[in-house]
C-alpha cells in the first residue's frame, strides 16, 4: 500500500471510531436516562405527604362533628326530660340547638368535600404508582438489552484503535503529522480524486498533480489543502 493509500485507510479507521464513539455515547444516553423514573418516585412522595395531609383534615373534621352532634345530644335530653321549666331557658336552649345543626350541617358539607379530595389523591396516587411501576420496568428492560450492547461496541472501539495505532506505527511520521493537522481543521484530510476534480473542494486538479498523487506521493489540493487519493 502506498502512502496516500495508508492514509485512505488511516481515514477510514477514523470514520469508524468516530461512529463507534457516538454509537457508544447514544448508548450510554439512553442507559443513564431515568429522568422520567425519577420524576415519578419524586410524585409518588410528594402525593403520599397530600394524602395524609388530607386525611388528617377529614379526621379532624369528623371528631369536630361528632362533638357538635354530642352537644346536641346533651341539650335535647335535657329539654326531652323535661327538667328545665323556665320558658327564656327553653327558648334559648332551643336556639342553642339550632345554631348548632345549622353548623353541623356546614361541617357535613365540608367532611365530604375532604373525603373526595382524599378520594381524588388516592385515585391519583395510584395512577402515579403504575406509572412508576412501568417505568422502573421499561428501565430495567433497557439496561438488559443496551448493557450487553455498550461491552459489544466498547470491544469493537478497542479493536479499531488497535488497528490504528498499528497502521499509524507504520506510516511515516511526517506525513502522519501532516494528516493529523488537515484532519484537526478539515475534518477529513483525505479525499479522492474524480474525473480530475478535488471531491473535497470540486476545483480541477492539475494533471501532474493527480497523477503524482495516483503514484501514491502525499499530494496536497492545491486549493483546499487535503490529501488527494486516487485508487
Ligand atoms: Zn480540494
């Protein structure tokens, strides 16, 4: 192989551990990504801390209204066993009572608004649960399958940059150097030759200098500066 052509090939390895290397990334994505679990679990504490919120308030509301309806028991024992004589005392304990269920009933009202507000976080709470459950799972699935994928692709990179640094040992040092830097500002330094034009830049190489280059001699575009390779 002559030169130019070892710096075809150096190319192409650098292709190829290029597209390994962001194989391997997409697939290191997608393994560390568990935003969406952990967002889920974060749910999952933060509906946990509501619903015993909210069950605290429906508890406290039903001892509020059990005492209310205690009171009333009380006051109408009194008037039904027929204790209290004085008229102004029946009068107001009779208002006593009406005030009272006039609150009991607002209570009433209040206690079931808090049971369908618990009734609402449960519903959610549980939603938020299988939702999390299918995410651990899918999680799960894909360090199965893309775990064994990332050791395929790490193995293969090793490879090729075992192939690399061999070739790279054999080509000569100056004209490694040379590919090195067109390849750190160009990209890619070497481009073959078609139908007499530069496929890096499409300008007409000269003749000679494409025929040098054929020969295998490291000819350079003399417009575009990369390395011209012709098979
Ligand atoms: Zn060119």
């Amino acid at each position: 192989m002559n030169l130019a052509g070892q710096l075809y090939k150096l190319q192409q390895i650098d292709l190829e551990l290029e597209r390994k290397q962001q194989e391997l990334n997409e697939v290191e994505n997608q393994l560390g990504d568990n935003k969406a679990l952990v967002a889920a679990v974060s749910k999952i504490a933060a509906q946990k801390e509501q619903l015993e919120d909210a069950k605290r308030n429906q508890k406290n509301s039903e001892w509020e209204l059990e005492d209310l309806q205690e009171k009333v028991r009380q006051i109408d024992s009194k008037l039904y066993a027929g204790k209290t004589k004085d008229p102004k005392e029946l009068v107001n304990l009779e208002k006593e009572v009406k005030g009272l269920k006039s609150q009991i009933s607002m209570k009433e009202d209040t206690l079931l608004g808090l049971m369908s507000q618990v009734e609402e976080i449960e519903a959610e709470a549980k939603t938020t649960a299988e939702e999390a459950k299918r995410l651990k799972r899918e999680w799960e699935q894909r360090q199965e399958t893309l775990g064994p994928r990332k050791s395929e692709i790490e193995t293969a990179l090793a490879e090729v940059r075992e192939d690399r640094n061999e070739l790279a040992h054999q080509v000569d040092s100056q004209a490694f150097n040379i590919y090195e830097r067109i390849r750190l500002t160009r990209g890619q330094a070497v481009v073959k030759v078609e139908r007499g034009r530069c496929l890096g830049c499409h300008i007409t190489v000269p003749t000679s200098q494409w025929q040098k280059a054929k020969a295998g001699d490291l000819i350079q575009c003399n417009n575009c500066n990369r390395i011209l390779y012709l098979e």
